[in-house]
C-alpha cells in the first residue's frame, strides 16, 4: 500500500519523517492531500 511505497521511495521511517511535502508529493500514489497530511503529522510542533 502507500506505507510501503513511502517506505520504498526513501528507505526507511525517518527518511519519511524528514522529508519535505514536494517529495512526499514525488512518491507514486501519494496525492498532495495526503502528502500534506504526513507532511503534518512529522511536522506538528504544536
């Protein structure tokens, strides 16, 4: 699913965790709505 396809395109969870919203954005079947949501998620300084 997407968590793989993330997984693959930067390797692990951290590299996920520290990517930016356009290469989340570059991942196959990631939409800018969800990158934008995982973007957030690793984000989220509130």
């Amino acid at each position: 699913g997407r968590k793989r396809a993330l997984l693959l395109h930067f390797g692990s969870a951290k590299a996920v965790s520290r990517a930016g919203l356009e290469d989340l954005k570059a991942v196959s079947g990631i939409s800018g709505t969800l990158a934008q949501t995982i973007y957030d998620f690793f984000h989220d300084k509130g």
